[in-house]
C-alpha cells in the first residue's frame, strides 16, 4: 500500500472527534423512538424497527461502501459518503411517513459507515507498537459519540421536537466536511488492479480463511446486541411508571451512561500488553452483571442505580470492541479495510437484531426479559471463548 504521512497527536485527535460525529447520526433516533412512532405512523411493537433499519444500513454499507477503502483514495471516500448523509438527514427532518422515514433510516446508516474508513485509516497512521493505543483513542472518540448521540437527541427534541436534532446534525456534517478536506491526510491504497467485483467476491474467503475475524466478530456481535436491546428497551422503560421521565430526564440518563466511553483509551493498553484474553473475558461478566445490577435498580425503582449499571455495560461492550479491533489491525494491512467491514458488518447485523427484538420483548414482556436476553448473550458469548481455548492464555 502507499506510505501516509507520520501522524500527528493533533490528526489522531480529529479523526477521533469526526468518528464520533459520524457515529453519533446511527443513534439519534434510538430515544426518541416513542415522539417519532406516533408522528410518522409506526405502531408501539414496531418502533424497534427504526434503530433496526439504521443498523442493517450500517452493516450493508460496511460491505457495500467500507470495503471501497482498499481501492479508493480514503479521504474522498470518507468526504463522499459525508455528501450523502447530509442529503439523508434532510429527508429524514422533512419526513411526514413512515416509509420515507424508515428508507432515510436505512440510508443513514449506510453512509454513516464512513465512520469505519476512519478508524482504519488512523490504524495506518500508526507504528505497529502504538496501534492499540491510538484505536483506542479514536474508538474512544467514537464511542464518545455513540454515548453523547442520545442525551444530545433527547435535549434538543425536548425544546425544539425532534425533527430539529436531523437538522442540527446536517449543519455539523457540512463543518465537517470542510475541517477533514482541509486536514485529513490522503491515503491512496495500493491494490494491483483490483476491482470492486473482486473486493466484494473476496469477503468469503477472507472470512472462511480468518478464525480470528470469525472469534471476534462472535464476541462483539453478542456484546453489540446486549448493548442494543438494553438502550433500546431503556428509554421505554424511563418513560413509562415507575420513572415517568420526560426527554429531558432520559437526555440525563443518557449522559450518565457516557462514562463507559473512559474504557476504551484502557482496553487499547491493556490490548498492548497482550492481555486481550483476558480483558474480554472480564468485559463479558461485566456485560452479565451490569443487567443483574439493572434488574435489581429497576425493582428498587433506583434509577441512580440504573445508571450505573449502563455505565457497566457501555464499558464492558467498548472494552471488547478496542482489543477485537485492535486484534484484527494487527493481522494483515493490505486488506485491512475488508477486514474491518466483515468484522462491523457481522457486529452491527447482530446489534440490529437486538434493537429490534428489544422493543418486542419490552411490549410484551417487560423488563425482566429485556434482562434475561442480556445475560444470556454475554454468557454465550464467554461460552465461545471458553471452548476456543481463550479465557486462560497467558499473555502475549
């Protein structure tokens, strides 16, 4: 692949800011769900399927758009794919139906994934014995963004509705633009001739011939749908009694939930020092106990204690997803875009099945099976690990 230039603190910063601006679009919807449903006309067991459809875009983008980055120069891909999700969040603020809403939904997601030319690009930036370090840098911007996306949504709808927050976020994307075009350095990948055909006709045998991308993507993609039942389901569950919290009570909530994002920097160390075994089976049980201490706060009516309980599990599904990337990075540079979108595209397919499945189970069955399929995902997913032989390796 072509050399890029050595990467300064400050780039390594930026991208980490605009990856979490990128990111943040995916999820400005999810608590705002039950002001949106009513409005386009969605019914209540359905509104799962607006952060459901934003997910299946983010995965099919990272096939269809992501993988664009080992053949096309990266900064105009990242640049394009702003273009686009600009014109998204316009319809999507302007949208009175339910089927453009949800089509723009979809859409979204698909050019969001330009968020993932990012990370990656910040990975060739990088020297081999930093690489964990400055993922965990961006992907601590990253998921800054997936955290503040929600309490930021729920602000602004509460004093301006909710088609205001689609609005605001063109006119950040526009700025946006015009810092990475101006700063971003250009990547131009080297890749012998190959086509667009032949990166798409590649993917299977990538993954087939990959155990570890395999390994990985299982983990993170039963973490990923923990996370998206539990913050799907949640703002329903703030709403209604025994809380009966307003937007700006779940804006709140929310925001204290951002401080799982302080884990990332320290799972991209830990990753450095070769204990990746051991930081997913920690962030696993963490996963697992933050819903039993959520199960527990919502029959106090504590929600203090909720709280701390997504702060647990935010910081448990990130520590995964840092050492998962950063194990990943290390395997081969010149497909490391293909690489990056097998690996977001399984997680996200999986995050998209718990969002949808969230809202399923909080209408019909409340809280406690909304905490039942957490656990159980994480315990799975420690399971796998277990019988690969992982959980016990020394590091290394």
């Amino acid at each position: 692949m072509s050399s890029v230039p050595t990467s300064s603190s400050g780039v390594i910063r930026m991208i980490a800011c605009a990856a979490g601006m990128v990111v943040a679009n995916i999820y400005y919807a999810q608590p705002l769900i039950a002001l949106i449903g009513p409005d386009i006309g969605l019914a209540p067991a359905w509104l799962g399927s607006i952060v459901m459809l934003t997910q299946l875009g983010y995965g099919c983008g990272m096939i269809g758009l992501v993988s664009l980055a080992d053949i096309v120069e990266n900064r105009l891909l990242v640049l394009a794919a702003l273009a686009g999700l600009c014109i998204t969040l316009l319809a999507s603020a302007v949208a009175s139906s339910a089927a453009l809403f949800l089509a723009m939904a979809f859409a979204m997601g698909v050019f969001a994934t330009a968020t993932q030319v990012l990370v990656p690009l910040a990975s060739h930036l990088s020297a081999p014995e930093d690489r964990g370090r400055v993922v965990g840098t961006v992907m601590g911007g990253l998921i800054g963004g997936i955290m503040l996306a929600r309490p930021f949504a729920s602000l602004l709808a509460a004093h301006f509705g909710w088609h205001a927050i689609f609005l605001a976020s063109c006119g950040l994307m526009l700025a946006l633009m015009a810092a990475l075009a101006w700063k971003l350095p250009r990547r131009q990948p080297v890749h012998d001739g190959l086509t667009y055909l032949h990166i798409l006709g590649s993917l299977g045998g990538i993954l087939a011939g990959t155990p570890l991308l395999r390994r990985r993507a299982f983990y993170q993609g039963a973490a990923f749908a923990a996370f998206n039942i539990f913050w799907t389901a949640v703002p329903l569950l703030l709403a209604a009694a025994p809380f009966r919290l307003g937007q700006t009570g779940i804006a709140l909530f929310a925001l204290a939930g951002a401080g799982g994002a302080l884990a990332a920097p320290v799972a991209g160390r830990l990753a450095d020092r070769g204990l990746t075994d051991r930081a997913t089976t920690g962030a696993m049980l963490t996963i697992a106990g933050a819903y039993g201490l959520g199960l527990v706060a919502v029959a106090w009516h504590a929600v203090v204690l909720l709280a701390v309980a997504a702060i647990l599990l935010d910081a448990g599904v990130q520590t995964n997803q840092v050492i998962s990337m950063r194990a990943i990075y290390m395997l081969r540079p010149d497909i490391r875009g293909r690489l990056n979108a097998l690996f977001m595209t399984i997680v996200f397919l999986c995050g998209a099945a718990g969002s949808v499945t969230a809202a399923v189970l909080f209408h019909h069955s409340g809280w406690n099976a909304v905490t039942l399929a957490g656990v159980v995902l994480a315990l799975v997913a420690l399971t796998r690990q277990v019988l690969a032989g992982e959980t016990f390796r020394r590091p290394g």
